[in-house]
C-alpha cells in the first residue's frame, strides 16, 4: 500500500476510561469530544451509532442490540472497561426530530431520560459489574441523568 498521510499515533495499549454509546451526529460530534475530555475520559472506547444510547433502550431490531452489546463486551475484554457512558440527543433523527415532541424540549428531554434509564437497565443486567452513566446532549451543552442500578464496588 502506498502511505499517503503521517501522522505520529502511540502504539501503547491502554485500559479504556469508558466505553461511549453515542449517535453518529456530527452536529454533537465535537460537544462530546469536549465533555468527555472534561469528565477525564482520555482514552474512550468510541461506539458511534445511529441513535446512539437508542440501539439499546428502543433497538430497530433484536440484532442492533446484541450488536451493541458485544461491542461493549469487546470494550470490556479489550480494554478492561469499567464505566459505560450511554448518550443521546435533541432532535435526533432516528427519533423523529424535535418535531417528533411537538417542538416541546422538555417532552423530548423527559423521554430520552427514559430512554436513557431503559439502556442503562439493559447494561446493567448484561453487565453487572460495570456503572453506566446517562447524558442527553442539546445544541447548548450536556444534561445528565442520575446513575442508575450502577453497583458500588
Ligand atoms: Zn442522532
């Protein structure tokens, strides 16, 4: 193959910070970047999706979801992964939009909030010894929702 771009990358394995459920919205891509590196996820195991923490709380199908599960699991094996971040968004297309909560940010927040706590159930039962955590992003920052059924160790 011909090298057609340099770029310096470390070589060194690393242990994960967290594994990172999120949608594949470019509108919120840099948003998360930023808030992740503010929480100190330095090394995240990115699971970039559309829909993001949706492929777990409301999958198209059986197959999304196990697909997502293993990914976590991957993370988990990989790269030693102890926290799972599940994040959503306003007016996410998979979700219909904004349009889709009557233009009401509230209803559209309050909805993900169960979404969220549905996907965090999900990772719980699959992975009991991992915490995960739920944010919902808007185009004015990052809200979270309190971590639930993650085990104190
Ligand atoms: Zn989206």
């Amino acid at each position: 193959m011909n090298k057609i771009f340099h770029f310096d990358s470390s070589p060194e394995p690393y242990a994960a910070d967290a594994a990172v459920l999120c949608c594949f919205d470019q509108r919120i891509r840099l948003a998360t970047n930023k808030f992740l590196q503010r929480q100190g996820i330095l090394r995240p195991d990115m699971i970039v999706v559309a829909g993001g923490a949706k492929t777990l709380a409301s999958p198209r199908n059986d197959f999304e979801r196990e697909f997502i599960l293993e990914q976590v699991r991957m993370s988990v094996r990989l790269h030693h992964t102890k926290h799972v971040f599940l994040m959503s968004h306003s007016d996410c297309a998979t979700y219909g939009g904004l349009e889709a909560f009557g233009n009401d940010r509230q209803r559209e927040m309050e909805h993900h909030r169960h979404e969220l706590q549905r996907a965090a159930e999900l990772v719980h039962a699959n992975f009991p010894d991992l915490t995960a955590k739920c944010f919902f992003l808007t185009f004015e920052g990052v809200h979270s929702s309190e971590p639930i059924l993650s085990r104190v160790a």
